[in-house]
C-alpha cells in the first residue's frame, strides 16, 4: 500500500491558512483550494478569495449564492454586477452597475433595462451613457438610442424595403470587391474579366464557380457582341441568379398546432438570436410561442434565450445548466401541447468539437419531437455566419449527418466581407435559404430574395 505524504503546504492549507490556500491557487490545484475555501467560508479573508476564485472559474451560480447570504462585503461593485447580471438577478445588477456610475456601467444599465422591456429607462441611461461615451462608441450608442425612439414612438422612421436593407447590408462585400465600380464605364476585354474574376474570389463566392461564371460571361460576350460593361453586368445579374435559382425557400408553417421549428448551427452562429427575432415576428402575427432552451451546455444561452423571450413575449421551457436537452424539448412540446401554442422554436447546442455526442443529441431530440408530434419538425432551419463565408460550408454537412435540414439561415451578412459566400453556400449544399441577418435590429431578419439580394449586391 503506497501512503503519499501531504506537504507542509497543503497541511497549512487545510487549518485554513490563506497564504498556503493562495499557494495552491497559484500553482494551479484550484479543485483543493475551493474545496478548503468552501469549508472555511465563514471566515471573511477567506470568503473573499472563495468568491474571487469563483469569477476567475466564471462560477456565477456559487457567486451569487456567497453575495446573497453575505452581502457587499465581496469584490467590487463591477463584479458583483456582473455576477447578478449573470444570474440573472437584474434589480440589482443595477443597483451595483449605479455604484459604479462610468460609461461601460451606465451602457449595461441601459441594455439591461433594454432586453428586459423598461424602454423608457433604457433611453434615460443610453442617454446619459451617450454624455461619458469615447467617440468610438458614439456612433453605436447613437444607433441604439434612434431604435429607442423609435419604438416608442417619438419619431417616425420609413420602413425599409428588403432590397434597401439587403444593400445596407452588403456594405461590407461592396467595399471590399466594389462590383459597382468596374462595371462603370469600362472596355468589355481581359482585363476587364480578368478583374472580375478575382473580384469574385474575393467575395468568397468559390474559385471553382467564378472560373465558370467568367468563362460563361466571356462566351456569352462575344456571341451577343457585347460591347460596354453596363450591358455586361445586366448578364451577369442574370447569370448569378440563375446560379441561385432553386436556392431560395419559404418558411413552412402548417396550419396544426403547434408547429416545431428545430435550430441547429454552432456556438457564436447567430442561431439564439435568430430564434429570438423569430419568435417576436410571429408574436406580432398574434401567434403563442415557446421557446425550449434545449443547449444545456452553457448557462450563457439559456439566459440569453430567456431575454429574448421577455423581448418577444414568447413563453420559455427551461431547466439547469448540464440537464439532459432531450427531456427539456419533451417537457417543452408538452406543455405547448396542453397551453395551446402555435409555434416551438427548439435551440440546440452546436459543439463541434464534441462531433459524434453533438449527432446522437440532436438524432435523440429529433426522436422526442416525433414521439409527442410524429409531423414534426415542421422546418429544421440550420443557421451559418455569414463572416466565415464558405467555412461554414463544412459546418454544415456535420449537421447534415444528424438530420435532415430543411433550410438554412444565413446570419450577420452586414457584418461580413464575404457576401459572395451566399452563392457558394447554395451551389454545394443545395438547401433552400430561407431567411437573412442583415443587421441587429428585431426587425432585420428577413426572407431571402434571389431578385433583391443579387440587385443589391451589383448595384
């Protein structure tokens, strides 16, 4: 029998000696050191290095349950903010952020007060966090303030068409392959598709298909004796959307209730929000949504879920951070069965790094859903960042694997310079594209319309 022998440290460690708890701390057994701290919690010096080593593990939960049994006593108003923002506990993440008083605090205020409905509120503190803001965030709190406005109605702004909103949100794409500028005034020769050609590449609409759009553009010249580049952008208008044609999809959304929107895409793709903006479009439709936080992996999503709910009104299922995502979509489809909702909208996880576990969960939700409503999934909507452009492409046959995907979402493209990426994502894939991100306003997810997003992006 082998006895391994404690060493001075960890014996002072465990009478509850700070300096040696820092020690083990510092040369990484932070398992230990918590498991000491939580012992000796009541003992204050003590109690500050538990709740300090809770934020640096982004323990939020045992942070909070510290700050509500011992008070103000901990961290600093920052970070006791940010642990009641985080567990959700917004009153007084408020009233700490308040404490605080500078720009960042008074921004976090009025998000807070923004995603939780106090519209009102939300435009006192934008507006005092617009006095304090560097220039560099003036133009984004600006933003944020005209929306305010907006939907409360002290200003009136004209509704944008898809194709005004689809232009605003290519900007990026625009800037960096400017499609407008060369086909302005320009001699119809090599030179000429030569450009266009590496234009293509650039917006990231895939080597292999800019070769063949080219190639065809430069046949099709000369056969029609094509001899300015006005004429020839028409065609190649005419040719990109003849690339696209089949690509783009209609939401299906049958008349029984209710109807099962399954959302897959990996983590940071835009699919909660998606999700969210969604549920508020059909809340106006006067439509009952629920919402099921079915990624259990990270606490993150489903407080972000539940904020969208209160934005949109929609109703929410939700359990622990860890529990099993299946049981959460059952309890969810269940209840909107028995309340009488129209609509589920079902987010998931989107680990890839955990590929094979990733497929059995998703395979295994889709088998609860069929179990309550064997119709269902009406639509399996996967969701991709337009800023990884064709990077999402192998994104995508990973979810492909786990289940069939009736439309995709195409998120963030007035955030990306790869909006060409749209017409490599329906040449490979060959699933119908059903709806667009073009910016971060409720409002700013939108069908996909192969007329209005080829126009915009030549225009």
């Amino acid at each position: 029998m082998l006895f391994f022998k404690k060493s001075d440290i960890e014996k002072r460690a465990e009478k509850g000696d700070k300096s040696a708890i820092l020690e083990l701390i510092r040369k990484g057994k932070k398992d230990k050191a918590r498991k000491l701290l939580e012992k000796f919690e009541e003992d204050p010096d003590l109690r500050k290095v538990l709740f300090d080593l809770y934020l640096e593990e982004e323990n939020f939960t045992q942070a909070h349950r510290l700050l509500e049994r011992y008070g103000t006593e901990l961290g600093t108003a920052k970070e006791r903010a940010t642990v009641y923002y985080k567990a959700g506990n917004y009153a007084k993440a408020v009233e700490e952020y308040l404490k605080v008083g500078d720009f960042e605090s008074l921004l976090s205020v009025a998000n807070i007060y923004n995603a939780t409905g106090n519209k009102e509120k939300a435009l006192e503190y934008y507006e005092r966090a617009l006095k304090m803001s560097p220039p560099s965030k003036r133009e984004e709190i600006e933003e944020k303030l005209h929306k305010l406005k907006v939907e409360l109605g002290l200003i009136e702004e004209k509704k944008e068409s898809l194709l005004e909103k689809l232009r605003k949100g290519l900007k990026k794409t625009k800037e960096t392959v400017e499609f407008g500028v060369i086909f302005r005034g320009r001699k119809v020769d090599d030179e000429l598709f030569d450009e266009l050609e590496e234009m293509l590449v650039r917006a990231d609409v895939g080597v292999k298909t800019a070769v063949a759009l080219v190639e065809d553009l430069r046949k099709t010249a000369i056969r029609k004796n094509i001899k300015t580049s006005e004429e020839l952008k028409e065609i190649t208008k005419e040719k990109v959307k003849e690339l696209l044609r089949g690509c783009e999809g209609k939401l299906s959304i049958p008349e029984r209730k209710p109807a099962v929107i399954l959302f897959l895409g990996v983590n940071g793709s835009g699919k909660t929000t998606t999700i969210g903006k969604l549920a508020y479009r059909f809340s106006k439709e006067d439509k009952k949504v629920m919402l099921v936080a079915a990624d259990t992996f990270r606490a993150a999503a489903i407080e972000q879920l539940e904020v969208w709910a209160s934005r949109s009104g929609a109703d929410i299922t939700k359990k622990q951070e860890g529990a099993d995502p299946a049981s959460v979509v059952y309890e969810g489809i269940d209840r909107a069965m028995k309340e009488g909702h129209d609509i589920v909208l079902i987010d998931t996880a989107g680990r890839l790094h955990t590929k094979e576990p990733l497929i059995q969960e998703l395979r295994k939700i889709k088998k609860v859903i069929q179990k309550l409503l064997p119709d269902e999934p009406s639509e399996t909507l996967l969701v991709l960042d337009a800023t990884i452009g064709q990077n999402s492409i192998q994104q995508a046959k990973v979810f492909k694997e786990a289940v069939d995907i009736s439309g995709i979402v195409i998120t963030k493209l007035d955030g990306s310079a790869k909006g060409g990426a749209v017409i490599a994502i329906c040449r490979e894939l060959k699933i119908p594209i059903k709806l667009i991100g073009v910016g971060e306003s409720i409002e700013d997810l939108q069908p996909f319309s192969v007329e209005a997003y080829v126009d915009a992006l030549f225009d």
